[in-house]
C-alpha cells in the first residue's frame, strides 16, 4: 500500500529532485569533458610522464623489429620486462615503429571511454534513469585515479576494458549460451594476455557459474587457461626460458608493504565514501530479496567482489593508482545496482528515498572534485601523476632529449622516453633492479664497473631508484652537471664523467 506523502515531504521532492538531478548530469559530463582534454594534451606531449611509460614503449618497438624483449638482465640491457605481449604488439602496430606515445597514450584513454560507457550502458540496461546512469558513469570519469591513469602509456586500461567486457558479455545472460560463454573466455583471455593480474573477471565468471551448478564452469576455466597458458608457452619457448621469469617471477619480486595496504584502502574509501554508503544499502535490499526468492546471486555481485577483493594487492610497493581501477569500476557498477533493487522493492519506499539516493551521488560526485594542474588532481602525490602539460614542461623536456641525443648511444638514462625518442639504447630499469637484487639474481658490479670506467658520456635520473651501489658509484665517478625542474613535478638531473 502506497504510503501518504505529507505536502511539506511533497513539496521537498518537488522543489529539490529536479536540481539534484540536473546537478548530477551536468557534474558528470564536466568530468567527462574534463578528462577527454587533459587526455588528449597529455597523449600529444613527446615525453615520459610516468616511471613505466618508455621502457613500455622500448618494449613495444623491440617486439616490432623482433628483438629479444625478455632477455637475461644481467648483461647490457638490463631491462625487466613485466608485462605480457599484447598491449605491447597493440601499440607497436598502431605507432608503425615511430619512438612517440601518441598511439600508446590514445589507446588507454579510448580504453577509458569505453569503459565508462560500458558502466553507462549497464546502468541503463538495468534501468536506472538518466541521473543515476550519470552519477554511474561520473564515478568512473571522476575519480581521480582514473585521471591520472587515463592518459598514460601503460597497459591497465584496456586489459581493464577486456575484463570489464568479459563480464558485461554475460551479465543479462539466465541461461548463457556456449557463444556468449566463448566471448567471455575470449575476453578475459586478452585481459590477461594484456595484464596478468586481472584475474577478477575471469574469477567471478567461473565462482558464478560454479554457483548455479553450471557444469560450464570448467570449460570456461580451462578455456581462459589454457589461451593464457598457450602464449605463455610459446613466448617462454622463444626467450629461452626469460618470458616467465620477466612476467610472472619478476612481478611477484616486488616487495609487499601491509602499512601499504591500510593506508591506501583508507584512501579508497574515504574518496568514495557516499558510493559506498549506497552500496551498503544496495547490498540490504539484495540480501532480503535474495532471502525471499532464493534466485541466485547475480554475476555483477560476484564480480565486484573480486574486484574489491583486489585493493590488498596495492601492498606491492611497485604498485601505484593502477591498482584501484577495478575497484573502482566494481563500485561504479554497484551504483547502478542501487536505482535496480529501488524497482524491485516490494514496498513502496518513503517519497524522500528516492531524493536521498539522489543526494547521495551528488556528494559523491562533489566529493570528487579535481582542477586540471591544481585541487586534488595530484592525489595522492607524485612526479607528474594527474598533471597536464603545460608549454614550459615541453621546453625542459627537449632540453634534455637534446642532452640525451648528443650522448647517444652511450647515455644511461632513467625516464626511458628520452631514449626512445633520442634513438639510444634503453640500457637499465633501475626500479627493478632493486627487486633483483634483492632476491639475489642481479648483481650491480657489471653496472659499478661502466661507471667506473666512465663508459656513459651523460647519465640522466629522475626518480633516482638506482641501486645503492650504484648511487654511491656515480656520485664518486661523476658531477651533477645540471638540475633540470619541470612544472610537472619531474626534476632531471644530468651526470657527467668527473674527469671532464
């Protein structure tokens, strides 16, 4: 029985849901906006703007000419390459073997739309109105974390994309078909030929399908393994034994940091707080109608369990905003969820329920606000993160490619991108070097010994992860010629040999 609405509630929800509703929309596109034009300045500027980025594109190129890209590390290059082929085949194809990060840079922000969409299409599908399909999608679009990766020459977004398809492929399915059963396979298959560790997608299909008794189940398992297993065979085979060294053994190198852990899931959620305050209530209204009607758990809850599940994973001190990406994406699906367990509500909610709900993205959205260069586009800090290029970052970054390309090939450069773009050997990756050394299968003397030998005409650092060692070598056997600081937060400093 319809509950009587009192005229001040009346006139609360008549006066107020209009604006709330038009605030969230329009929010949402802003972020929208936002994000596609520090995207698309980010993709066109020529240089590093992330530790990752050059050595990406070195290995994409190396894999287009044929070179060994998963080699022995401890000898000259000695690069680590964590990341299976197929971002890297993706981008080598689509830059034509041109040494620039625009091609890199626009699949991950074309990446990033799509997601977005995806999480819009769910939303509406599932027939959450217009202001809750934005408040969905703004989640996305608005979350810092997306900001700072969106634009970047990495490999998460489209593995993200894959996974995130791979479940979307079989969401509205009660009987799945062995077609759309296949098309999920195949896209959690390239998820993680894209990113090993997206295991979410293809965890949550198999725990689904395992829940109704679907003797699929194994199939789909089996069929995403062995697809998996079949590259990595192969590539393991053509690099001598390297590929899994590089891929699985060197990415579980890292160390692993529990005050890591804690310290950013509190930062997760308190950036998402008023979303989560939403999704306890979705989660109440799903259980007492799951307790009535015993039909099942339905697959975007199982799936934005093993995405949340994988915030611990940002303990690997390797690990950066990346990592919560897919929780962040579980999160803004759940959104969605809410408008659906309102529908099927038995009882007809209070009239100011449907207003709170509505307030409740509106914080959410607010609470998410970032201005390019400045408030909360930095957060959490770092070199670079979440910046967008401005002319002087241009200028200082030509400043030292020009270093770089009078030293080629003989410069041993930190911020790879240089490299690349100057036609020099990417000689080390510093960051890992660390994680190898500590486990004992990398030795820094070979490396001592080039800078003791003054063998490098210029070195260039920027986040100065050598190893110790090889920190105290330099400092010994070169000068700090020059310090270089960009508007983007990167400080570039340039060694020369001390006897010059």
């Amino acid at each position: 029985m319809r509950a009587a609405r009192s005229p001040a509630a009346s006139f609360l929800q008549s006066a107020t849901y209009p604006a709330v509703r038009i605030l969230i929309i329009g929010i949402a596109l802003l972020y929208v906006c936002e994000l596609l034009v520090h995207g698309m300045v980010s993709a066109v500027y020529p240089y590093d703007l992330n530790y990752a980025e050059g050595y990406i594109l070195n290995d994409s190129l190396r894999l287009l000419r044929g070179e060994a890209v998963w080699a022995d590390i401890t000898q000259f290059p000695m690069v680590r390459s964590p990341y299976p082929p197929l971002y890297l085949v993706v981008v080598g194809l689509l830059s034509f073997g041109n040494g620039s990060f625009v091609a890199a840079r626009t699949i991950s922000l074309a990446a990033t739309v799509a997601i977005g969409l995806m999480i819009a299409w769910r939303a509406r599908e599932i027939g959450a109105p217009w202001h809750g399909v934005a408040a969905s999608a703004g989640l996305w679009f608005g979350s810092t974390f997306v900001y700072q990766w969106a634009p970047l020459a990495r490999v998460d977004v489209l593995g993200l994309a894959f996974a995130l398809a791979g479940v979307l492929t079989l969401v509205d399915s009660r009987s799945p078909t062995w077609r759309r059963i296949l098309l999920s396979a195949l896209c959690c298959a390239l998820a993680l030929c894209t990113k090993q560790t997206l295991v979410a997608a293809p965890v949550a299909v198999t725990l689904w399908l395992a829940l109704r008794r679907d003797w699929r189940a194994l199939p789909f398992a089996a069929l995403v393994g062995g697809a998996v297993g079949f590259v990595t065979l192969a590539f393991n085979a053509l690099s001598g034994g390297q590929y899994v060294q590089h891929v699985i053994f060197g990415n579980a190198a890292n160390p692993f940091d529990f005050g890591r852990v804690a310290e950013w899931a509190w930062m997760f959620a308190k950036l998402n707080v008023f979303a989560l305050a939403l999704v306890v209530v979705a989660v109440g209204a799903a259980l007492v109608r799951w307790r009535r009607h015993r039909n099942g758990v339905a697959l975007i809850w199982v799936y934005a369990a093993t995405a949340l599940a994988t915030i611990p994973s940002v303990g690997n001190v390797s690990s950066d905003v990346n990592y919560l990406l897919e929780p962040t994406v579980a999160l803004a699906l759940l959104v969605g969820w809410v408008w659906r367990e309102a529908m099927l509500s038995k009882v007809t909610p209070h009239p100011a329920a449907s207003l709170g709900a509505s307030v409740l993205c509106l914080a959410q959205l607010v609470l998410l606000v970032h201005i390019p260069n400045g408030f909360m586009s930095q957060y959490p800090p770092g070199p670079a993160k979440g910046s967008t290029p401005v002319a002087e970052d241009v200028r200082i970054g030509a400043e030292v490619e020009a270093i770089v390309r009078e030293a080629a090939p003989m410069a041993l450069v930190e911020p790879a991108g240089f490299s690349v773009l100057a036609g020099s050997p990417v000689w080390i990756q510093p960051i890992d070097l660390r994680s190898e050394k500590a486990l004992g299968r990398w030795t820094a003397e070979t490396l001592v010994d080039s800078i003791r030998l003054h063998r490098w005409r210029v070195v260039v650092l920027n986040y100065k992860f050598l190893p110790d060692e090889v920190m105290d070598a330099l400092e010994r056997e070169y000068r700090l010629d020059r310090g270089l600081a960009s508007p983007n937060g990167f400080s570039y400093f340039v060694y020369r040999p001390g006897d010059i």
